[in-house]
C-alpha cells in the first residue's frame, strides 16, 4: 500500500471536486460532505500509525518524476518518518473537529469557506509528507491562499488587515526560503530537490551561515518567535473559529517542523553556532509573551500570545540537541495544537453565544454553564502543563532536554514561564468563568449542545490519555530522532568549527537508551 | 554665390519656424509655416531632389496646410492666451534650447562616414530623379509602399468617422 | 556645394523650434503645425545625406515620412474638431481625459 | 498486601470518577458523600494491612517497590508509575488516609445543604488521590504529579465558594505560590538528574536507587544548589517565610477543606519530601542551616501574628505555619524521625482543632442564619462562653490546644520537646543551635498564649453573642462530633508511640518505637551526618531533663499570661493596643507582608505585562510593520502626481528624458 499517502493527501481535493456540484444554499449538505471528506481522510491516515515501523528510516515513500526537463528534475517524493508522522496524524484528526464546529458560526457562503479549509487540509498534509524541498515549498504556498481567504472573508472588524499582514509576512519568509532553496539546489549539483541528497552534502561554514538564516528567518516567522511574533495575535482575533482553530493546531507547527526537517540536519555547523541566539529569542519568547497575555482584555488575543510562549518552549527544546529535548519538543507541538485547538473552541462557542471577546463582559459563568466550566477547566489545566495532562509530559521533557543540553541557564529561565503560564491562564479563568453572575446577558447563556460537546470529548480524551500513557507516542518518535541527532553531531564535530552541545554519551554504553 | 543663396534661404526658414510659435493669431502661423516648407523645397531641389521639392511643395505645403487652415476657419478660433504659464514656457523652451546645443554638440563631434552610393547629379539628370524614385518605390520599396496605401487608408475611414456626428 | 553639416545645422535648428513649439504653445493646431515642421526637418536631414551619401533610400524614406504626415494630419484634425464639438474650445490644458 | 499498594491511590480515583461524572444526577447527598468516604476508608484499611505486613518484616527488608507500568521514556530519562512502601510513607499513608476519612466522614454533616455538594466530594478524593500519589510516589517525577495535583486540589478547594471573588482571589493565590515553588523542585530535578548522569552515568530519578548512589553526591556544591531548589519547593507547598502568604488567605474554602489540606496533609508535603531525600539533604550543611533557620524563623513569625488575629480560622492558620516552622527546625537540624514524628501528633491535634472550630463555626452560622443576622460567624468578638452550649466540642478544642501548648501527658509536648532538645543538642551546626533552641522556645511561649487566648475567646466568658439567637446555639450533630472525638483521643495519646529515650528508661523501659520504626530510612543520613559534623558537646541526661522542664514552665507560663489577659481582667488587652497602637495594627495586618509582596511582584509584573505590549508589541513592532506600509504610500503618492492627464505633461516629460539620455551620451 505505498500509494497511501497520496491518496490522504489528496482525498480533500477530491472534496473540493465532489463539493462544486452541491448548490450553495444547502449549507447542511455542503457542511456534511465537508466532514465526511476530512472523515475519510482521517480514516486513510490511521494505517499510517498502525503500518509505522519503528525505525528511523522514511517509510510509505513514492517517488515519481514529476517535472523532469534535462536541466531542471523535480520529483514528487514524500514520505514519513516519526518526526512527521504524528503532526499528519494531528493535522487529519483536527480538520474534521474544526469542521464540526463551523456548523452554525458561518452562514454567508458556505461553499467558498469548505473549500478552502479542505484546500488548506492538502496543503498542510502536502507540506508534511513532501520530501523534496520545492514539493515543501509548494504547499506552503499553497497553505497561504486559502487561510488568507479564511481570514480576509469570514473574519472579524478589521479582517482585512489581519489577513493582508499575516499574507505578506509569511510571504516575505518563504521567499527568503526560496532563494536559499535554489542556492541549495546549485550547491548541490543542480539534479533534483531531494532532500535526502541535500542532507550528504557538507557546506563550507559560510554559505551554512546565510542559508541557515534564510532558512530561519522563513521558519521563525511561522513559529512565530519573539520579535517576528505580532501577525499571530491579530489573525487570531479576526479569524473565525475554525480558522483559527486550524491555525494553532497545525500551521504554527509548520515553522517548527520546518526547523527539525530541513534548517538544522542541512546546516549543522550554523546551527550549533545560531544555537544560543535561538535560545534567547525563544525564551524571550515565553516571558514576554506570558506578560503580555497577562494583560489582555481580549480572550483570543490572550489565548494567541499564550500559544506563542508554547511554541517558545517548543523551540527551546527542539534546540537542546538531545534526545529529551527534541521528543519534548515535538510532543508539545501535539500537545500545543490539541489544547490551544480546544481553547480556540472554547473561545468561539462563548464568541457564537455572547458575540464579544472581552474578559470583562463574562464573569461567573461557571454557576450558569456547569459542563462548559469543567471542560474549560481541563483544557486550561492541560494548556498550564499540569501532570496528569498532555501539556505536562511536553513540557518536562523539553525543560529536562534543554537543562542537559548547552542552554542550561535559558531552561531555569524558561522554567519560570511555568508560573507565568499558570498565573495568566487562571487569572483569566478566575475573571471569566467565577465570581459574581451579575451581568443580565451572562444569566440566559445555554449550556454546551450535543454538537459541541461531541467536539470537545475526543480532545479531553486526548489530554488525558497523552498526559498519563504518551509511550507510544515517544516510541514511534525515537528512532528518527535519534537519526538526527547523530546526523547533526557527527557533522558539527567533524568540521569541528563549534564546540557541540554538551556530548551525551554515545549510544553504546547507556543502559537505558531503548533497544 | 550659391552659398550665400543658402544662407538666405535658411535665414528665411528658420525666421518663419519661429514666426509660427511666436505668432497669436494661428493664421499667422499657417502661413509661416508654408513660407518654412517653401524654404525647405527649396533645399530639395539644391539637393539634386527635384522630385521631393515637388512632392513636398504638392502634400504639405498643398494639402495638409491647406486642410489645416480650413480647420481654423472651421473652428474659427481667435488668439487667445498662446502661451501657457510663464513657468512652462521657460521650462519647455529651456529644453529645447538644450535639446539644440546638444545636437550641435553631436554635429561638432562629426565622424559622418558612410559610403558613397554611386549615385550623384549627373545619373539624376541622365534618367530624371522621378523616374529614378519610382523604380526604387516599385521594386526595392514595393512592400512599405503597399504598407503606407493601408495607412492612408484607414487615417481616411478614422477620419470620417472621427468628424462625423453620430453615425 | 554647400558642405553637408550646414544642412543639418538648419534642420537641427527648425527641429529645436518645433520641439520649443510643442512644449509651450496651448492651442491643439499650433501644437499640430510645430510636430510637422519638425517632422519636415528630419526630411531635410533625410534628403541632405541621401544626397551626401548619393543613395536613394533617405528620399524615398521622405516620401513615406509625409504619407504618413499626411495620413496623421487627417486623423489629427478629425479629432480636433471631435474634441471642439463637446468641448467648445482645444485649449490643450482641458483635454485631460487621460486621468483616471 | 504489599502487592495491592496501587489499591490505596486506586480508590479515591474511583470515587472521584464516579462523583464527578454521575455526581450531578444523583444528587443524593448520603449516596454521594458514603461513597466518597467509603473509598478513602477502603484505602485506610489497605494501608493498615501494609502496616501490618511492614512490621512484621525484618527492619532492614523494610523497602518495597511495585512498578505498573512505563510513564515516560526519551532517551536516558525514564520515569515509571511506581510505589515505594517502606516506613516513612507507612506512616504518611496512615495519616492520609486515617485523617482524611474521618475529615470526609465529619464533612458530610458540615456540607449539608450545599448545592456544589457532588463537586465538593469530587475535588476531596481527588486531593486524596493526588497526596497519595506524593506519598507512594517511587521516583522524583510521580512525586511531582501528586505535588502538582494536590495544589491544583487545593485551587479547587480553596476557590470552592467561586462566586466569592476572595475565594476565587484566594484559591489563584495559593496555586500560584504552589508553582512558585514547583519551578524550585523541577530546578533540583533536573540537577541531580543531569548531575549524576552526565558525571557517573548513573541515570536515575528513583528514590531507591538515587539513595544508592549517594554516595558520588559531594558534600555541599552542587548538592547545595539542589537542595536549596528543593527547599524553595519544599516552602511554596509547607508555607514557610518566603511562600507562606496564600494559607491564611486558603481560608476562604470550607473549614473541612482547611483541615484536611492546611493542617494534616498537604502542608506536611515539603516535610516529607525532606524526609524523602534526607540522604541528599544531609550532604549540604549550608542547605541544612537555612532549612533550620528559616524553619524557626517562620515558626517565631507566625506565632507573632497568630496572636492579633480575631477570625478562629485565621489563628489556626497562623498556628500551622509557625508549627511547620518547626518541622522543619527538626529536618534543619538533622532530627529527621523528630520532624516526622511532630507532623504526625500535629496532624491529630491541628486536624482536631479545625474540625472544632468548623463544628463552632457551624453552630454560629445556624444560629445566626435563623436570626437573619449578618454578623462574622467566625469572628471571636462576637463568640464566648460556648462551653455550655457546646460540651463535646469543647473538651475535644481543649484537649487538642492542650497538646499543641505541649504539656506532658499529650502528643504535641512529646514531638515539640523532641526537636527543641535536637534543636539545643545536635552537633551539626555549633553555636547556631543554642540561637535556635532559643527562638523555638519562644515560638512555643506565643503558641501556648495565643492558643488558650483562643479557648478562653470562644468557650469562656460570657457570651457575646447576638442575645436574640443565644438559644439557637446547640451542639453539632454527631456526625461532626464522632471525628472530633477520635481526633481528640489521638491527640491525647499519640505521643505515647515515641517517648523519648530519656522518659521511657524512667517509666520501665518503653522503647522510643517511632525512632526505631524510622531508623533504617535515616541510616545513610546519619552515616553521611557522621563524616562531617563537629565534635558537639554531648549533653548528659541532667541537661536533657532540665530543658523539658523548662519547655513545660514555657507553655504553663504562655498559659498564664493568656489566663490573666482574658479571663481574670479583660480590659488589659485594650489598654495594650491603646498604647501600642502602631505595633498592633502591624500585627493585625500580618506585618503587611501581602502588601509587600503585591507591591514587589504582582504590580509590576502587571505593569510590565502593559508596558511590553502597548510599548513594545504595538508600538514597536507594528510600528515597523505599518511604518513601511505608510513609507510605501508615500511614495506611490508622490508619483501619482505625475500621470496628471494633461498630454502636455507627457510630451515635456518625454522632452526630458530625450535632453537627459543626450547628456548621457555626452557625459559618459
């Protein structure tokens, strides 16, 4: 079954296809097909995990000459390895909750808003699978148009500008990306984009410079790290729900896996010299970031710039260059787009019933919408990294990586994000959810429905089963990780230009390492 | 002697070229303006290109002066302002007075080479210059010839339509 | 024989009047007659080097220059007058219908 | 028994699984509340039978491990679901579960009627099930989960009125102050764990095999910094001086809540971490003094302000920090069995004197509510002479501040006399120990006076109570009184378990069984302890005698002075603040250290938070962002001029460029 993950990744065009027949006034039956398709694709990507050897090479690899003029080849050449495995797995298993909760929140063109967040569906699974870096080029672009629909059409008061600025931005990193990505491309012979034949090459240590900035400025303003940062809260804001959803799930992830996939294994040596930069923004990051969530007025806005500090520590870890580290980093990816997701939904059911975002029109809603309170209240507790939940797991592993590892002083500082995380989050809890139910508005709100809480129990499910059972997650992520490890030291050490990180100890001796 | 009757032909010329973009009235100008391409048939015909001072004299000075002139009566418009804003007019006549010394700079410079095509006065008055100027038009030239009859074609049906009330 | 570059100086000089012509005057016809009489001193320059250079082809290129002169000075004045029949007037400052 | 220790964290889980999903539909408080307790007291039974088993096992095969199943696994990390029985947590599960069952038991009675009543039982077994977890735990990591569990229990419980915003204030402080604390315990975490990996290769966070591998920890260094993290973790969830502030305010929750979490549990966390790793702790003198230090520094403190207080619970509140002041003078000093055993007597008595106060506060609610009167039920102003009115309560109040003054026959002198003689005679810190016998003895004067000021308030003296509702005033049902009354008797009789050597020989022989009990989980410290302390004098038993002695005439004489101020000439303690003002007021206002802090942290960390956004995100950063926006429109606004329309324009500009390219050729 090699074919498997194109058929994935494209079943949603296939709904795209299917999806132009049906009139545009049957929003029920437009919404119904929508689910079904991002159903199915669900459904086609669990062999995924299931069939998941655990080794570290790619699997369900096709590679088929696609553009193959004398001069110029470019293949379609995907495939999966435990790094990605599970942000596909993360990105099929939102599509169909994002959907779901867009059942009543958008009633003006129905059609256009489905195809573009089935479009966006095969531009991020595309993104994911691509191993050839134009292939990864194109479904980043490809990911852009439809969310700056999203944002543009459906959005809130000032959607326009959200969009526009979130457009350019992006859109100034990826070129920069795209120069780099030629540069590579001639570097390397000039045969085809393949990444596998990027990762032989050894670069003198100044083009590994510039290539590896272009590379990260690309990848850090899609993270978004600490100064590049300011595009995520105002799409947030003006993104409708599910967009919004979306865009935290699994378009944040794309910088960060960007940087696992392609900045670090291709420069070693500029990685090992930008490591403590990165460290500093990340952690800059954090800080600033959960200040400045504390004092928001506007829910979402606070919500954005907490998944900022997340992605914060995601970065941190995934930079520690251990084996801690980068599965912490990547198992706080999973978590960050299962809690922020769930804390986006929350946000917009309250957003459908009351239409305002401000902490200061709620209060007390806790007597008025029981369910709602202990659903919001675990979501809020994973998104603090409470042990028992996701967010925990990710969390310690990432601060226990990065203490190990070089960045020791940055992972204390980080660590004192842990009591910021919790000071801003329940603050705001505390502001919305108790205290007096004094505002007449807040007394007639309805409780959760069937619908929503259907939404919200896979998600709680996953907290809960992530927090105390994440093995088979680790598992299925170690050996690729370990690939990259040795991969990155083996070059920074050969060349010794830097110093690594401090040398954990080879694979042989340790005796816990899992054979 | 001969010189001196360029010189004065040219003096004429160039007083008339700057009688039609001094003058008020457009009359005025008119006419200055077929004295400049009298003057300059004549240079034709010093040129050993009798045929084009014909030519010239017949189109320009014949039909497009005299189409011009029938349009000021038409539309009789009287003199008014002329110039622009004093602003412009420094402006656009500072150009062309630069303009001018930078093609006399270029003359200056020279370098005028160029072979001698073999044709001179003699062959012209052997064969006639107008016969001379057609079997080049009819067999050289025959496809800008054709061009050009296009030309005049489609400039006659625009015009009509152009002055013509709704159609 | 009058040398070659007295010719061009003349012609050099009507072509600067001409140019002057254009960029000052405001009436649509004066304007019109300037671009002929530099277009017919560009001929002057055509005629003195095919003589110069005693070939043909500077004459008969004359000879297309004032057809489509000619041709130019009928579509010209038809739009002067089309533009005088809504406009009452062919000052050159009011025709700005090339801005959007 | 030993097999089925997963069994005790295993049903308070299935209490909380089964209130919290059904708890709202069943709505019978009986059913809800029997459950509840019914689960922690099948965990109390399991730990009994592990008790048993324990003691009927070689004093060195004392230790047990049961492993469920893998938790986390990255690379040389690898933490697993695993218990550890041995006596230390024996001992902590059996107060957890013996105290906490009587506390869900006597919270049946004192929640009657509350309409979050499923929730309340919900967030009580899952404190329970979280502090077992920190008990049982097997590696650093499951300590931590139940750390963190019971301060989110905490959260919950404390902010259990949530429509109260002080509640809501209250239960956000105290999570906070938590994870203030918890950010020093990961800090130590990671130490040892990178410490010993990357020097040793010995890659463990295991108690059992940690405690194995302490001997390649080196005496003070990077064993000092640890364990200083670990004591910062250790002060955010015990209330000691730094992090102590939110237990007062934690008084918002309900009384029982303040008796199973601020009294006999939770609080005791640090303690028993302490006593946990007493083989890391040792290592580093410098860490040990400053646990002591601050230990008594706290105890002192508190006593100060637990005398100026008027609200019954707040007394109590300040009473637990300063007697955890003195756990952990004992861990301090090195006299881990003496801070293990005073949290054991301290969790009878406390929980004893919470549960009094909550079954007065009871009564004074009730009585005040049929008069419709607004007054402060907990306020001891307006209490009094409740002796007759509330009989059993008020045997059980006495006895329990009895044992905690620390006279003879009862618990609380046995454990207190302990560590201030461990305090005076131990030889770790030289000269510093004489300073802190000192303070503890003063703390124990200011315990013994504000505590009987406490008595004498409330049930002596006339009744200041409102004269329309004095007849409402009645004894609590039994249900309330049966926990009161078990407390009461362990609180008269616990100490009997652990007479120190000196008494036991006098009264034929008793052996001190708590120290032999706890003897093989201190070995390594007390090995460790013998390499570097000095060579103490060694105090014969004359000393010894003589300081209990003075210890007893301490608290008779707190008890004197507390008789003479209230009873015998009321108006003493006005005329003291009439001439004291200043002093009493910064007293009441708990030396405003809240304000201190509000004004060290909290507000510019607000502050902060608004600059860094409007200054630097908006103004900063978008600024940059919208300001090459803005330049970009400049620019295109300046060209626009040019396509004005006019043809002339155009033909000049063309003129122009022609001169221009012409110049071009000419100057080039």
């Amino acid at each position: 079954m090699t074919s498997l993950l194109t058929i994935m990744t494209f079943t949603p065009l296939v709904g795209v296809f299917v999806l132009l027949f049906i009139n545009g006034r049957s929003h029920n039956a437009l919404r119904g097909l929508a689910l079904a398709v991002t159903v199915v694709a669900f459904l086609v990507s669990l062999p995924l995990v299931t069939g998941f050897q655990n080794t570290a090479d790619y699997q369900f690899v096709e590679n088929i000459p696609w553009i193959a003029t004398d001069a110029f080849q470019m293949h379609y050449f995907v495939g999966i390895d435990g790094i990605s495995l599970w942000l596909v797995m993360l990105t099929t298993f939102i599509m169909p909750i994002a959907i779901l909760s867009t059942w009543t929140a958008v009633e003006e063109k129905v059609k256009e808003y489905m195809i573009c967040l089935l479009l966006l569906e095969v531009g991020m699974l595309g993104a994911f699978v691509s191993l050839d870096l134009f292939l990864f080029y194109i479904f980043c672009g490809l990911m852009l148009i439809p969310m700056y629909f999203i944002i543009g059409i459906w959005g809130g008061k000032n959607k326009v500008y959200a969009a526009v600025k979130f457009f350019i931005y992006t859109m100034v990193g990826s070129l920069l990306m795209l120069v780099a990505l030629i540069t590579l491309y001639f570097k390397a012979g000039g045969a085809d984009f393949n990444i596998t034949r990027f990762y032989a090459l050894t670069l003198d240590p100044a083009t590994q410079t510039w290539l590896f900035l272009a590379f990260a400025l690309a990848f850090a303003i899609k993270v978004p790290m600490f100064p590049l940062h300011t595009w995520l809260p105002d799409a947030h804001t003006e993104a409708p729900t599910a967009g919004s959803v979306i865009l935290a799930a699994v378009l944040l992830k794309m910088g960060t896996y960007g940087f696992v996939r392609f900045a670090m294994p291709l420069f070693p040596q500029a990685t090992a010299q930008f490591t403590p930069l990165i460290a500093t923004l990340a952690v800059i990051g954090i800080i600033y970031a959960a200040l400045v969530a504390m004092v928001q007025e506007d829910v979402k806005k606070l919500v954005a710039y907490s998944s900022v500090a997340h992605l914060g520590f995601v970065m941190l870890g995934v930079f520690a260059m251990n084996q801690q580290g980068i599965a912490g980093g990547m198992l706080q990816m999973l978590n960050h787009g299962i809690s922020t997701g769930a804390l986006f939904l929350i946000v917009g059911f309250i957003y459908e019933r009351r239409h305002t975002r401000l902490i200061t029109d709620f209060g007390g809603l806790a007597k008025q919408m029981p369910v709602f309170a202990t659903i919001f209240m675990i979501v809020t507790l994973s998104s603090i990294g409470l042990p028992g939940t996701n967010g925990f797991v990710g969390e310690f592993l990432i601060l226990l990586g990065s203490f190990g590892s070089s960045l020791r002083w940055w992972s204390v500082i980080a660590t004192s994000g842990v009591i910021l995380s919790a000071v801003y989050m329940l603050w705001m809890f505390q502001r919305v959810m108790f205290g007096e139910l004094n505002n007449p508005r807040n007394q007639t709100l309805t409780d959760l429905n069937a619908r929503e809480i259907g939404i919200m129990v896979p998600l709680i499910v996953l907290i809960f089963v992530m927090g105390v059972y994440p093995t088979p997650f680790i598992a299925k992520m170690t050996p690729s990780i370990d690939r990259l490890i040795t991969h990155v030291q083996t070059r920074q050490l050969a060349l010794n230009a830097v110093p690594a990180a401090v040398q954990t100890p080879d694979h042989a001796d340790c005796r816990q390492c899992p054979q | 002697m001969e010189t001196l009757f360029f010189f004065v032909v040219a003096a004429v010329a160039v007083i008339s070229g700057l009688l039609v973009i001094t003058c008020k009235n457009p009359i005025n100008s008119a006419l200055s303006l077929i004295m400049t391409f009298f003057c300059i048939a004549t240079f034709y015909v010093m040129l050993n290109a009798p045929f084009m001072a014909a030519i010239q004299v017949i189109v320009y000075a014949g039909a497009i002066m005299v189409l011009i002139v029938f349009v000021i009566m038409l539309l009789n418009i009287r003199s008014e302002a002329g110039r622009r804003g004093a602003h412009t007019t420094l402006f656009g006549s500072a150009l062309g007075i630069f303009g001018l010394i930078e093609l006399l700079y270029f003359l200056a410079k020279g370098g005028l080479t160029g072979s001698r095509g073999g044709l001179d006065a003699k062959i012209i008055e052997q064969f006639g210059h107008t016969e001379l100027i057609g079997r080049a038009l009819f067999t050289q030239f025959l496809l800008p010839f054709e061009i050009t009859s296009i030309l005049l074609l489609v400039a006659i049906i625009g015009a009509v339509i152009l002055a013509k009330k709704n159609i | 024989m009058i040398p070659l570059h007295y010719y061009l100086v003349v012609s050099a000089l009507l072509f600067s009047i001409g140019t002057v012509g254009v960029l000052t005057r405001r009436n649509a016809i004066v304007i019109f007659m300037c671009v002929e009489l530099m277009l017919n001193a560009v001929n002057l320059t055509f005629v003195a080097f095919s003589n110069f250079l005693g070939s043909l082809d500077g004459q008969i290129f004359v000879f297309f220059v004032m057809t489509v002169a000619a041709a130019e000075a009928a579509v010209g004045l038809a739009l002067m007058i089309a533009f005088f029949k809504n406009r009452e007037s062919i000052d050159v400052e009011e025709m700005n219908l090339l801005k959007l | 028994m030993l097999e089925y220790v997963w069994l005790i964290p295993f049903f308070p889980l299935v209490g909380v699984i089964i209130n919290g999903l059904f708890g709202k539909k069943i709505r019978n408080e009986a059913f809800i509340g029997g459950l509840a307790t019914a689960m922690v007291a099948s965990s109390f039974v399991v730990s009994c039978g592990i008790l048993i088993q324990l003691i009927g096992m070689e004093p060195e095969q004392r230790v047990f491990q049961k492993v469920l199943f893998t938790w986390i696994q990255a690379g040389t990390f690898k933490a697993d679901i695993g218990f550890l029985v041995d006596p230390l947590s024996a001992i902590m599960i059996m107060v957890v579960t013996g105290v906490g069952s009587l506390i869900h038991l006597y919270s049946i009675g004192y929640m009657h009627g509350e309409e979050g009543f499923y929730r309340y039982f919900t967030y009580l077994n899952l404190f329970t099930f979280s502090m077992l977890l920190l008990v049982l735990g097997g590696n650093m990591l499951l300590m931590f989960v139940g750390w963190e569990g019971v301060g989110l229990c905490s959260y919950l419980l404390i902010g259990y009125y949530f429509h109260k915003k002080s509640a809501g204030d209250a239960g956000k402080k105290a999570f906070v102050m938590n994870r203030v604390g918890d950010f020093g315990f990961l800090i130590g975490l990671f130490t040892i764990f990178w410490w010993l990996g990357t020097n040793h290769n010995v890659w463990t966070i295991n108690f059992v095999e940690l405690k194995q591998a302490s001997e390649l920890l080196p005496f003070g260094g990077v064993v000092t910094f640890a364990t200083l993290c670990f004591f910062l973790g250790a002060t955010g969830k015990s209330a000691q001086i730094p992090l102590y502030t939110w237990l007062p305010d934690a008084m918002e929750g309900p009384t029982p809540v303040s008796a199973l979490i601020h009294a006999a549990t939770m609080v005791t966390a640090g303690v028993y971490m302490i006593g946990r790793m007493n083989f890391v702790f040792i290592k580093s003198p410098t860490t040990m003094l400053v646990i002591a230090c601050t230990g008594a520094a706290t105890a002192l403190f508190a006593a100060t302000i637990g005398m100026a207080q008027n609200d019954i619970k707040r007394v109590l509140a300040y009473s637990t920090v300063s007697q955890l002041g003195y756990m952990f003078l004992a861990m301090g000093v090195g006299a881990f069995t003496a801070g293990v055993f005073h949290l054991m007597t301290h969790a009878f008595f406390k929980a004893c004197l919470f549960l009094g106060s909550g079954s007065v506060i009871h009564a004074m609610h009730h009585a005040l509510h049929h008069g419709h009167l607004h007054d402060d039920p907990q306020d001891m102003r307006n209490m009094g002479g409740l002796r007759k009115k509330m009989p059993i309560t008020f045997v059980t109040f006495l006895v329990s501040t009895i044992a905690i003054s620390g006279i003879p026959p009862f618990s609380g002198f046995f454990s207190k006399d302990e560590i201030l003689w461990q305090a005076f005679s131990n030889p770790y810190h030289g000269t510093a120990n004489v300073v802190l016998w000192a303070i503890g003895t003063i703390a124990a004067c200011l315990t013994a006076f504000y505590m009987f000021r406490l008595v004498f308030m409330t049930f002596c003296g006339e009744c200041r109570i409102n004269p329309k509702v004095k007849d409402h005033l009645h004894e609590s049902p039994l249900v309330i009184t049966i926990p009161l009354m078990v407390l009461g008797l362990l609180a008269t009789f616990g100490g009997f378990i652990g007479i120190p050597k000196l008494l036991g020989d006098l009264f034929g022989g008793i052996p001190n069984r708590f120290e032999l009990w706890l003897e093989p989980v201190f070995e390594k410290s007390t090995e460790y302890a013998g390499q570097y302390a000095h060579a103490g004098t060694h105090y014969g038993h004359s000393v010894e005698g003589g300081l209990m002695l003075l210890s007893v005439g301490v608290a008779a004489l707190g008890i004197g002075i507390a008789y003479t101020l209230y009873i015998a000439s009321p108006s003493i303690p006005q005329r003291f603040t009439a001439r004291f003002p200043g002093l009493h007021q910064a007293v009441y206002n708990k030396w405003y250290v809240d304000e201190l802090y509000d004004f060290l942290f909290v507000n510019p960390c607000k502050a902060l938070g608004r600059f860094l956004w409007k200054g630097f995100d908006v103004l900063v950063v978008d600024g940059i962002v919208n300001g090459v926006a803005a330049v970009v429109r400049g620019f295109s606004g300046v060209l626009r001029y040019t396509q004005s329309g006019f043809v002339h324009n155009y033909a000049m500009t063309m003129a122009l460029g022609v001169v221009v390219i012409l110049a071009f050729y000419i100057f080039r």
